[in-house]
C-alpha cells in the first residue's frame, strides 16, 4: 500500500506521512470492532483487504484515526493530503489489488521458493483478464505450497518424537513435571500428547523394573490417568485418606465401561494407592484400614484373583482394634461390575429411596442410597467369593459360623442402610448348602499377589504404550500419507515378537517390509532404555557396543540414536523366519532381498541401522549353512565370507 497507491500522489511528501502504525491501528481496532463470522466466512484475502483500505479511506475522509492505546488522540492531523488519498484508497478494486498481488507477491514468492518449473510457467503463461487460468495457476500453486508445508510438518513430527523421548531420558520424569509436560503438550498438539503418553508409559515401566512400582511412579502414573492437574495437588497425597481417595476416584472412572488395556492398568494404580493408604501411619490410618481393605477385595475379584480376594475380606471380619472403621462407607458407584446381586439390590434400593421420597414429601438423600456399610459389605463379599471358589463344598450355610458372624454383625449394627439390609437377604435366600470351614493361608496369598504386581503392571503399561504408539502412527498417517509413508504397525509388531507371536510378527513385518521398500520419508523408532525394553536383546547389546563405543551419539546425534522402520521391519522378518524354521525357498529368497534393499537405502551415517542389518545379513548366511540351503545361495554366500574374512 506504502509503495505502490501513496506514493504516486501528486504530493509524494505529504502521502507518505502515513506509515506502518496507521496499518497496526486499523487491524487493532478492526480486530476489536468486527465478528469473527467477517475474518472466518467465505475468507478471500484480496476481499478483506480491499474493505480494509476502504475504512482507512474514511478514516482519511473524516479526518479522524483514533490511537488504540491512548485516549483523545487523533492519529490523523492536517498535514495529511486527506482528499488525494482517501480517493486513492477508495477506488482500489479486488480486480486491480488480485493482479497487483499476483504480479508484486506470488511470481516474487516463486522465484524464491524453488517451485517446480511447470507451475512457475503456468503464471508465465496466465492471462489475468482470464479468471479460470489465474485461478487453474493459483490452485496449482496452492496445492504445491500445501505438500511443501506438509513435508516440513512431517519432519517437525519426526524431530519432536526424537526430543520427548531424550527429554525424558536425561531428565526423568516426575510428578510435577508430568504436569507440565501434559500442560504444555495438550496445547501444542493432541498427537504429541499420544505419542508423550507412550513414552511416559514405557518409561514408568523401565523404572519400575529397575526401582520396583515406588510411591513416585504411582505419582507420575496418576498424573498420566489425570487424577492430578496441578503441582500444588502433590504436596499433600501421601495421607492414608488421600492415597485412599485417590484409589476411589480411579475406581470411580473404571467402573461400569468395558475392561481396556488402560482400564487394567487404573485397577493395578488403585490397588498399589490402597496399599499405601495402609502402609500410612497417621491420624487417619486406623479409620481406613477396613474399607482400603473391602476396595482391594473387590479389585482382586474383578481381576480374576480369588483367594487374594478371600484373604482381605477375612482382614475386615475378623480385624480388632479398628473401632473408627464405621467413619467409612463402601462408595456403590464407584464398584466395577462385580456381581449382579449387588447391581440388583442398589437398583431396589434407588426405588425404595425414590418411592419414600414421593411418598412421604422428603428430599431425597442420594448420598445414603449406593452405599454399604463396610464391615456388612466384607462379610456379603466374603460369602459370596467363597461360594464361587468352593461351590462343591458348600452346604447349609445358615448355620455356619460365617453367616452367624455375619447376622450377629446385622443386628448390632446401629446404622443400616438399606442396600446392607437387600444383600443380606439375598445371601440367606440363596444359599442353602451346608459350608465346611476351609482355613486360609492368608499370608502367604497376600505375599504372592504383592510380588506379581510390579510385573503385571509392566506387562500392562508395555502394551498400553504400544496402543498408544500405534493410535499415533494411526493420526499421522491420516494427515501426512501423502508425502511420506507411515505404516502404523511396527510397534505392534515389535510387541507381537517380544510376546513370542511371532507369526503375527512375521505377518506384519512382512507387509511392513513391503510397503516401506520403495518409500522415500518414513519415521524412526528413537532408541533409549525407554524403548530398549521392547526390543530384543541383539539389538540391545549392539545399541550399547554402539554407545559405549561414542557415548556423546546418543546427545549430540538424532539419527545414530534412532533405528529405521526399513531396518526394524526387515529384522524382525527374518528373525521371525528363523525362529519359525520357515524353510521355503521362495520366502528365503525374498528375505535376502529386502536385506540387501535395505542395506542400499540405508544412510552412511545410520550406524545403528548398518550394524543391525548386517547383523541380519549374518544370521541369514548362516542359517543357509546350517540348512545345507547354500546351493542356490552359494556365490552370495563364498562371497559374504570372503568380504568378512578379509
């Protein structure tokens, strides 16, 4: 505008008193004044600046520009030629300011962008008084600028996976910075978000393996579950009623949904929070034991841990010395699907309430309906388990010291609720065999299930991690297949080797290897103790020799600290056919020649890659020895050696 209208008035001193601040003004104050609807619908650049120009036009015209910022300022005085500019400015039309643009901008732009030869001709060739033409060049270069964009985005992917995942190894993660890493991700972007969630998973894991399952990973893993959304949140969670409240509210989001990979892992964090609600030595500790107990009870029973569930059951009726435990109440909405009677008895109870409610004119109290008193609740849990566990064993119970235990704790109860009443009828109803005690090795039950926790919940976050890395390659190949190809299942595969599927490996490398030989850009699988434990231990013991060897390639190098998808696939492929004695010529023959492929296409600089394909080479050559398959192999074989040897 400065350049091409204001300068050719017939008093060039006098135009050029408008300057760039006249500019910011207008898009200050047009910003403020104007919908969102007048920027975002029906967007044409060449539109909303030609009505701009005209309001500064007016401005002009009536002499008055008001400062943003300053009030009863007059950014327009009268040494402005108002009347020669404002006419300027007024009779700009979209179909001088589109060829200005063209002309001035884009053929500019090309010249320094590196466009192709063919869309730099289209505008050599465009007639402007031709709409189709200047638009069929537009959209061209358009098209052109969006792939560009797209590979430079691409890339930033790459490079941002590469920076979380050695961000997390030099600095470990703790509980508030999980924070800000979830804080700051969520605002930058959802997919990095998924691709952070991984790798904090892998990396609660590894510590875990090393550390064992610590109250500061359970910290840090909560944090991931968003239990916690602030630092300040931290400082006062390790009370026994905090850790306590904390395993309700997971419970709380497991319950009534389907049992997911991330559901189990949210079980296994409530478990690990309610042992340490009874690890906690305070104030509150004795009030909490019973019902911290009746919530590891139900969670065993949902995993499928029976007597562990017995055991703790067993902790509440027969515990002493535990008198404030009636300060709590089992929480009935927030029990995952553990039994249909207790579903039951809480609908029945919430129509009773609602009924009572209409009938005598109360205000409802929600608060007393799904709940059950928490030593009435172990005694039904206790019954109930060991009528799944012992069936065969059971006779008439109601004479038994379990169910007299159990009335005598009815009747001296001073509170009851209803809920506690309907599932002590249930049980009396129900059971109507004859139950022979069975003794309990309580301890040792209790011993077993705390040790199998850390490795369950490794296993656990382990392929969580690789749903999560699988759900983000997903993302990125929706946005990004056009300019790079993404196959979404190398982390699944690599999951499937390390479980020992390794015909579903073998499927999915296969295809993997195949979609990725005549790629160009493809993703990196980053290499850190985080991802090392998904990997086998060949790859780990020449990812050390690599290190140990140049410890700085692991900082200062991206690409020699990371390992292709075209390195990964082709080496769980034969792996998996060695392992699985695959012995067709054909297939043998394909194998060799994706390694080869692979070893092309490898870069100089990818000493991870080379080292790992050649180690592929190695093992292929000499299971062809082994197998007495070197007949058709035999030149590439006698060569091989003859190469290694030297």
């Amino acid at each position: 505008m400065k350049t091409e209208r204001l300068t050719d008035c017939a008093d060039n001193s006098e135009a050029g008193t408008l300057s760039n601040y006249h500019m910011k003004t207008l898009m200050l104050w047009t910003c403020e004044l104007k919908p969102k609807s007048w920027w975002t619908d029906d967007v044409n650049l060449v539109t909303i600046c030609v009505q701009l120009l005209h309001i500064l036009a007016d401005c002009l015209t009536d002499a008055c520009c008001q400062h943003y910022f300053i009030s009863n300022c007059n950014l327009i005085n009268n040494s402005f030629n108002m009347t020669n500019i404002g006419e300027q400015l007024m009779s700009i039309a979209e179909m001088w300011l589109s060829t200005w643009f063209v002309d001035n901008y884009i053929r500019k732009c090309l010249q320094l962008s590196g466009c192709s030869q063919n869309i730099s001709q289209l505008f050599a060739d465009v007639r402007l008084s031709t709409r189709i033409e200047l638009q069929d060049a537009v959209s061209a270069l358009v098209a052109w600028q969006q792939n560009k964009s797209l590979t430079v985005l691409c890339r930033t992917f790459v490079n941002a996976e590469f920076a979380i995942a050695s961000r997390v190894y030099i600095r470990p993660l703790t509980a508030i910075s999980c924070v800000s890493w979830m804080t700051q991700l969520s605002n930058i972007d959802s997919y990095l978000f998924v691709y952070y969630t991984a790798v904090a998973f892998l990396h609660v894991g590894y510590r875990s393996i090393r550390h064992g399952f610590n109250n500061e990973l359970m910290d840090i893993l909560a944090t991931l579950r968003g239990q916690f959304t602030h630092v300040r949140l931290y400082r006062y969670n390790s009370t026994s009623v905090t850790s306590l409240n904390i395993a309700a509210k997971l419970m709380k989001v497991v319950a009534n949904k389907p049992l997911s990979t991330v559901s189990l892992i949210e079980i296994e964090l409530s478990k690990a929070y309610l042992y340490r609600a009874l690890r906690c030595k305070d104030s509150d500790s004795d009030s909490i034991y019973c019902l911290a107990n009746v919530y590891l009870a139900v969670l065993y029973y949902t995993a499928g841990h029976y007597q562990t569930a017995i055991d703790h059951c067993t902790l509440v009726t027969r515990s002493q010395g535990h008198s404030q435990c009636s300060s709590h109440v089992v929480q009935g909405e927030i029990l995952p699907k553990i039994d249909d009677e207790v579903d039951i008895m809480l609908g029945l109870a919430e129509l009773y309430q609602s009924v009572r409610t209409d009938a005598l004119k109360q205000k409802p109290r929600a608060q007393l309906v799904s709940v059950f008193t928490t030593e009435l609740f172990a005694y039904y849990l206790h019954i109930k388990y060991l009528s799944v566990t012992k069936c065969h064993r059971f006779m008439q119970i109601s004479s038994t010291d379990e169910f007299k235990r159990y009335a005598v704790c009815i009747s001296d109860s001073q509170q009851l609720f209803i809920s506690d009443v309907l599932l002590f009828l249930s049980v009396s109803r129900l059971l109507k065999c004859h139950y022979k005690p069975v003794r309990l090795n309580l301890e040792h039950s209790l011993i077993e299930a705390n040790r199998h926790t850390t490795s369950d919940l490794v296993e656990l976050l382990q392929k969580s991690a690789v749903e999560h890395m699988t759900a983000y390659r997903e993302l990125l190949a929706q946005d990004f297949s056009s300019v790079a190809t993404i196959v979404t299942t190398d982390f699944e595969a690599l999951y499937a080797y390390k479980r020992g599927d390794y015909q579903r490996c073998l499927q999915l490398s296969t295809q993997n290897v195949h979609t990725l030989l005549d790629t160009v850009h493809m993703p990196d699988v980053p290499i850190f103790p985080e991802t090392l434990q998904m990997l086998d231990d060949d790859i780990v013991s020449l990812t050390a020799l690599m290190f140990i060897i140049n410890p700085k390639r692991r900082a200062d190098n991206t690409r020699s600290a990371c390992i292709s998808q075209l390195t990964l696939s082709p080496y769980l492929m034969t792996q998996c056919r060695l392992t699985l004695l695959c012995p067709a010529m054909k297939s043998l023959a394909q194998t060799l020649d994706c390694i080869k492929v692979a070893q092309r296409r490898c870069p100089g600089l990818a000493t991870l890659d080379q080292i790992t394909l050649n180690l592929t080479e190695r093992k292929f050559l000499m299971f062809l020895l082994a197998r007495n398959y070197t007949v058709n192999y035999w030149p590439m074989v006698s060569q091989w050696f003859a190469v290694n040897i030297q």
